[in-house]
C-alpha cells in the first residue's frame, strides 16, 4: 500500500473530510482535510463528528436484527401486527424483512427515481418539522403502494424509517435512545448519535453547498431534516465506524448466524446493485465486499469491507465530495493497477 500515493490522490482530488483505512482492524492511514466550519476555517480533525445521511439504515437494520434474535420482532411480522396505524392505501401485510431488503413497495417519501434533489422536499414541508420518524408520516401515508409487495428491489427511505417505528414500537423508547444503548455504547461509539441540527453538540461539522449562481457556500441547515430519521442522519467519525465494523464482524451485536445472514445477497442486480439486509454488497471474485454509504446535500460518505484483505476503507465529506470516485481510485492504487 503506497501511502504517499493515497494523499497524492486525496489532495489531487481536492477532498474535504475525513478517512480512514484499516488493515487486520488496525489503522494504516487516517487523516483530516479541509474545515468543519468553512467561515471561521476551523479544520476538520479525526475527532470531528459527520453526518452520514443514508448511512444510519445499517444501525437500524442490525437493531432490528438484535430484536429478532431477542424475540421481540420476526422477520415476517406484519405492518398491522406492529403498527396499527390507518395506513390507508398502504398493503398492511408488508413485512420485516420485506422493509430490509427494500422490497416492501411502500411509498418512498423521497424516490431517488424521480427526485434528484432531498432539499426540494421541504419546499411546502419545513425541514424543521421533522424531529421524529412519526414526523414524516404526512410525506407518504397518503400515497399508493409503488409496486405490490415482495415483487422487485428499489431501494426505499420510507421502509427504514418504519423499521425505526417499529423498534419504538417494540422498546417502548425513541429509536436512537435504543441504537444508543445497544449498538453505540456496546461498540464503544462514543462520538456518534441522532443531534438536532439546531442544538449540535462540540466538534461536529457544518455541512456545505456551493451555489455556482452566487459563488459562495451555505450549510445544508435547511435541506435536511431536523434530527436524522430511521432513513439516515447519524452523526459520527471515522475511527467510531471502525469500531462498529469490528464489532459487527466479530459478532458482538449479532450472532454469527445472524451476521452472515445480514451480509449475504438477498436481492438486486447489476444496475439497481446488490443488497443484503440494511447494507449494500459488491461483486467480487470470492463473494461479495459489504459497504454502507450515504448522500444528502453537502452529505457523502462510503464505508467498504473487502473480506479477503481485511481491509476497511472510510471515506466521509461535509462538502459532497465524490467519495465513491475516491474510493476507486484508493481501491485501484491499493491493488496496484
């Protein structure tokens, strides 16, 4: 691995953020680049806290994988048995597992097939409104089913944040008040959780848009949601999602069993992409790499787990920097092509 070459690439690139890359769960190369807040220049560090965006779903997917092997849930539990809620038009026989895998068809609040932009949500709903998962019900309890249940993969918002409900729904506690005392704390994650973006804790970056129009950047405080939702939004640094993966991967959240269920391919295929339960999967010569990631305005963030190197790889930018190119690039430089 050519360290020099990894930093020649990163600053060729121009990144702004933070990575880390993990061999044999022992750090190689993590380093800090651009500012946390851009006015002041104040620099982004390894201690530096990062919204995730779409991230947060694989801390949903194993607490809801934690609840089935304590009982509290099934894989085939039912909107109805869990939620009763007036669903409306909404098939009351979507399943657990059906959420996970993004083959549930329930309405997406944000179809990322046909909105290209998070922010254009909050045009006639405040961003400030949403707080809690129950806060986005108004986005798409109203709307039809987008295909009858269990029939294809696409990839779905709206599913996790009703995997979220119904952790609450089962705990009786807010959904990150439970990832906090079962998959935070456990991992030893002590820099991550759900903030609201009016009252962030210390050491958390703003998140930035350039506007070409005005040639200036302006934070993402009004295109994302108040506090993060089932769907996304934790808050966390690079060295916490090492820990996670090293718990994860040593099965200290889940059992092997389960584990090896959550990483194995459930559905997909070469243009939608490959998807296990709550996390993405790439094709590989020996299986399949897992992978979580996430993009919201002034958001990106990729994490990669290549099994037969033992290697991590994660890379977050609170500039919307192309992560998944950097990634490549890094992958490319590593496998020495």
């Amino acid at each position: 691995m050519d360290i020099n070459y990894i930093k020649h690439i990163l600053l060729d690139q121009g990144f702004r953020g933070c990575i880390q890359i993990s061999k044999n769960k022992h750090s190689v190369f993590s380093q800090a680049y651009g500012y946390s807040d851009f006015p002041n220049q104040i620099p982004n560090t390894l201690e530096t806290k990062f919204a995730t965006a779409s991230a947060g779903k694989v801390f949903v997917a194993v607490s809801t994988l934690q609840l089935v092997e304590n009982g509290k849930l099934h894989l085939q539990d039912t909107l109805s048995n869990i939620l009763p809620l007036d669903w409306h038009k909404i098939d009351t026989n979507i399943t657990v597992e059906q959420l996970l895998m993004h083959t549930s068809g329930i309405p997406d609040y944000f179809d990322e097939n046909v909105m290209s932009e998070y922010e254009d949500l909050w045009k006639d709903f405040p961003n400030y409104r949403i707080r809690t998962n129950a806060d986005l019900l108004p986005l798409f309890l109203n709307k039809p089913m987008m295909y009858p249940r269990g029939t294809k993969f696409q990839y779905n918002n709206t599913g996790f944040v009703v995997l979220a409900m119904m952790i609450e729904a089962v705990t009786n506690q807010p959904f990150d008040i439970y990832l906090q005392s079962n998959i935070f704390n456990p991992c030893g994650m002590h820099s991550t959780g759900y903030y609201e973006m009016d009252s962030l804790p210390a050491k958390c970056a703003n998140s930035y848009i350039f506007e070409k129009v005005r040639n200036r950047f302006r934070t993402n405080i009004y295109s994302v949601d108040a506090k993060g939702t089932g769907a996304g939004g934790a808050f966390t640094t690079v060295g916490d999602i090492q820990k996670f993966w090293d718990a994860l991967l040593s099965h200290k959240l889940i059992t092997w069993k389960t584990t090896s269920e959550m990483l194995r391919c459930h559905n997909g295929n070469k243009e939608a992409g490959y998807y296990g339960y709550g996390i993405w999967l790439e094709p590989t010569d020996n299986g399949y790499s897992p992978y979580f990631q996430g993009c919201d305005p002034g958001v990106s963030f990729i994490s990669s787990y290549e099994p037969s190197e033992d290697v991590t790889i994660t890379l977050v930018s609170n500039y919307g920097d192309n992560v998944w190119k950097l990634l490549r690039s890094i992958r490319e430089c590593m496998s020495g092509k």
